[in-house]
C-alpha cells in the first residue's frame, strides 16, 4: 500500500511538473562559447595527449575561472584564469628517466574588454599572459608569453536561438626564456 502511494504521489508531481517544464522561457541561450557574452563559471577541464615521443602520455586537468565584471556605460571586464596540473612521464632536465611526475603547469590569464555596438553586434579587445609557473622543465614551456585578443560576434539567432557568427584573433608573442634551455 505504501509503494502504491508514493508511486501515485511521484506521477501526480510529474503530471503537474511537466507543463512547467515545457514552457519556452523567452531567455537568452548562451553556453558561454562566445567570447563576447561571457559567463561567471568554474570548470574542471580533463585533455589526455599521447605525444609524439615514444609510449610518452600527459594528463592535464585544468581548474579555469571565469569572471566578467560589470564597469558601466555597456561596458564589460571579462576575466579568464587557467592554471593546469600535469601528469606525465616526458623526460627533461627535472625528469632525466621519463618517470611519472605531477607538477603545476603555465598560468594563463586572460582580460578582455567587451562593448556592445547594438543589440545584436558586440567587440572584444583585450590580451593574454602566460606565466611560467610550470614547477618542473616537462609540465610548462618556461616562457613568458603575451598576445593580443580581438573579436567581433553578430548574434543570428533567427536562424536558431542563441546562434551567432564570432572571429577572435590571438596571435602570440614570445617575450623572454624564464628558464634556461639544456
């Protein structure tokens, strides 16, 4: 009797639920793929990499913050933050037998400056850094890197909700080795 109860509970909370969430919400789709309308998110991303060196493997799971920060006048601060924790066993300098070794990869940093044009074009501008924050030879590239962001999206979503057309450009310049080479 009591299975039957909560059974019957359970399809009438289903019934009743199910208008709710079939209901189109007329808000905006955004999955955060446009560098223009950033989200305030924590991912955990996992990448496996067999690389080119012989029975060689890395692991790389990168912590990434992003936060866009409001300034005014239309105006938007995104901020992105990558800091990778690497698995591998590549020899180098730290690693002469190609052991397995967990170390903390490159910082990334990311500011973009963001301006809506009208209500369909919005601009990005801003750069990146890399950090050589890498603790061991074989889990960072030992440099300091720069390079200019750009990007331009033009939201389409007559085609299909929240769909939009973006070019960025991030080239990238090498400012100095952080850490000798041998």
């Amino acid at each position: 009797m009591k299975k039957w109860m909560i059974s019957l509970l359970c399809l009438v909370t289903i019934l009743i639920a199910a208008p709710l969430w079939a209901q189109e919400k007329e808000e905006e789709v955004n999955t955060g793929q446009d560098p223009t309308k950033p989200l305030t998110r924590f991912d955990l991303r996992l990448k496996y990499q067999d690389t080119m060196i012989k029975h060689r493997e890395q692991f790389i799971a990168t912590p990434r913050l992003d936060v866009p920060i409001p300034l005014g006048d239309g105006w938007l601060l995104s901020t992105r933050f990558d800091l990778p924790l690497v698995y591998n066993d590549i020899p180098s300098r730290d690693n002469k037998d190609g052991d397995g070794e967990f170390g903390l990869g490159d910082l990334l940093t990311q500011f973009l400056f963001i301006k809506p044009l009208s209500p369909k074009l919005r601009v990005a501008g801003g750069a990146w850094f890399i950090w050589p924050t890498a603790t061991q030879d074989q889990t960072g590239t030992g440099k300091w890197l720069i390079g200019p962001t750009v990007a331009a999206a033009y939201d389409i979503s007559e085609l299909s909700k929240g769909s939009f057309v973006c070019r960025p450009f991030a080239p990238e310049f090498q400012l100095r080795r952080a850490r000798p080479q041998g």
